[in-house]
C-alpha cells in the first residue's frame, strides 16, 4: 500500500527584520540559528519535518526523527531549526548536503556530519492546543517535553537579560548564531505572520563590480556582479539587487561605457570554478564556465562599490548584498577579502 504523505502541520510564525534589539520587560531573546527552519509533527506514531514552505525535510535527517520518536507523548507539533555542526562550529554549508536524493548518501551523512534539532516552539501536545496560550507558557512546555532528551535534540537558550543578547548578536560566526530573536513573552504562535522579531547586524563591503546581469526585458540592470581580490584574483563574492526602477535604469548608464569583450576580462576563464553548496541558493555566488550560456555582461573591473551584507559563507555573500553607493575614491585592487567580517 502506497503512503500517503502527511500535510505541513501549518505555516510557521514569522519575524520582521530589524537592525537593533528592541527594549522592554516583556521581551524574551533568543539565539538565531544558521540553519534550516523546521515545523515537525508526530501524528498516528508518524514523524513528519517540514521546512518554512512546506518541504518535507524528515528523510534526509533519519537521525532526527529517530530521536523524535522517543519523546513521551503520542502527539506534538513543534517548532525549531535543524543546524549541522563541523568540529566546533555551525556549518551551513554542510547542512545543505544533507539535501541529497541518494538514500545511501543520506544514511552516510547522517553519521559524518549528524544534525541536531534546536527547539523553541511547541503548538501541541497531545489533545492540548497551545497555539493561542503565552510564548512564556509554550516555553514551560517545551522545557517539560524535552526535559529528558539528550542530544541531537535540544531546546535553544533564552533570556530576558538584554545584555546577555547583545552578546549572542555579536558572537563570533564560529559560534553558529547569526543574529537575536526577540519575542513578546505575552504572544500566541500565529501561523504565517510577522510577529516576532529577527536581529541581524548589517555590515558593509566595497566591492568591485566585474558584470551585470540584465532583466527578462533587457532595458535595464537586474544584478550586480560582484568581485573582491585575493592577492591578485578578483574572486566572484556574489551579486546584488532588488533594485528599484529608477536604479536599474541608473545602472544602465553608469555600467554602459564600461564593457569590454569576456576576452581581455579576468573571469574570462570561469568564476567560482570551485562550485559548493552556496550556488544553489538565489543571489549566491554562483559557478560559471566557459562553456556555459553567457548570461552576464563584463564589464571592466574599474567600478568600487559599498554594499550591505549579513551573512557570509567564507567569501561569498550567501544571499543578495544591498546597493548603497557608488566609490569613485576607492581603488579596486585596494578591495580584498581582508575587509569581510568573519571570513578570516
């Protein structure tokens, strides 16, 4: 008989992005975790994972759903992030090849690189509903429900001791966090909403811009290509965009004047030819060679420009930096990795 896959259990509770940790007695803060959102439910002795948008996540992590099994009730609905750990830090970048078709594959993974499951939600238990009872009493009830487990699962730390959140914002990214979450102690969990808040620090790169790539329409600029220099490499960082239409039309210009043929060009031979899990992420530092569709435009690597960025998977941005202005002062081989944070 054929299984029928179980349905997301909900949409997740969401969070707002800010650059600051908002003050006030009601405020609970708790680590942000680089790894993959997870909703899991056990229903009819069935455990089911699922990312934020519905993906099933449960037969790629068989050690996590071995674990869940021996929790001590028939039934829960339970939020959290699955994270992998390489020696002493979080990596991300192994997590995502724990996303593998092969079975055998993903039975060998599940013992070099082990996943853990950081709790820090619980919407049921058993018949109870919890959805609209206080994140402060979701909280005792998670603390009760995994009170005996042991590792991989865990439930996250949390404080109302601003302070120490300051600290989890500006650990080091060995430490695995990559910002604060901050919620109201008062709050019901409310499915697909922005109601909490997320806490990331925005730090600031300039950048060579080695190419553009140009919107479906071809009138204007969709992202930037861009590169930083390793000794005497422009090595390809990642891209930026979400531009506005008055930008991607600015853009246009300023780049116009400045292309040159791929074959005087330093990425003429390929860029990030060393590939990696980050490229199948949008806006990550894709790979590119020779014998693939040209679908950026060179440009000569004579433009500086400063960027916003969050989060860096060694020297590649893992999602689209934000355009802040042009550097008419920098010179571009004055622009290395040197000046990404944590990358070192």
């Amino acid at each position: 008989m054929t299984r029928v896959p179980a349905e997301p259990p909900m949409k997740p509770m969401l969070a707002r992005l800010v650059r600051e940790l908002p003050e006030g007695d009601a405020i609970v803060f708790e680590p942000k975790w680089d790894g993959f959102r997870c909703v899991t439910q056990r229903v009819n002795g069935d455990i089911e994972m699922f990312s934020r948008t519905g993906r099933p996540l449960g037969r790629y992590f068989p050690e996590l759903t071995s674990a869940l099994h021996q929790l001590p009730v028939e039934r829960f609905v339970i939020d959290g992030e699955i994270i992998a750990r390489n020696a002493d830090r979080v990596d991300f970048a192994s997590l995502m090849a724990r996303i593998h078709p092969s079975p055998s594959r993903v039975a060998r993974l599940s013992r070099e690189t082990p996943a853990s499951f950081m709790a820090f939600d619980v919407v049921r238990v058993d018949d109870r509903d919890l959805m609209n009872s206080p994140f402060c009493d979701r909280r005792a009830e998670l603390e009760q429900l995994l009170a005996a487990a042991g590792p991989p699962l865990f439930v996250t730390p949390a404080t109302r001791d601003r302070r120490l959140a300051l600290e989890w914002l500006h650990s080091p990214p060995p430490g695995g966090v990559d910002g604060v979450m901050a919620k109201q102690a008062m709050s019901p969990y409310v499915p697909g909403k922005r109601v909490m808040s997320k806490v990331k620090l925005e730090h600031t790169a300039d950048c060579v811009v080695a190419g553009f790539r140009l919107s479906a329409a071809q009138h204007d600029v969709s992202s930037l290509l861009l590169g930083l220099y390793v000794d005497d490499t422009l090595r390809h960082v990642g891209v930026a965009g979400s531009f506005d239409r008055a930008r991607r039309q600015s853009l246009l210009a300023d780049l116009g004047p400045h292309v040159v043929a791929l074959s005087g060009h330093p990425w003429r031979h390929g860029f990030a030819l060393e590939g990696g899990p980050m490229g199948r992420l949008p806006g990550a530092a894709g790979r590119w060679t020779p014998d693939m569709t040209l679908d950026w435009v060179p440009v000569a690597p004579c433009l500086v420009v400063e960027v916003g960025y969050d989060q860096l998977d060694g020297i590649r941005f893992r999602h689209p930096a934000r355009f802040h202005r042009w550097r008419p002062d920098r010179d571009p081989h004055s622009c290395t990795t040197a000046q990404l944070i944590g990358s070192q």
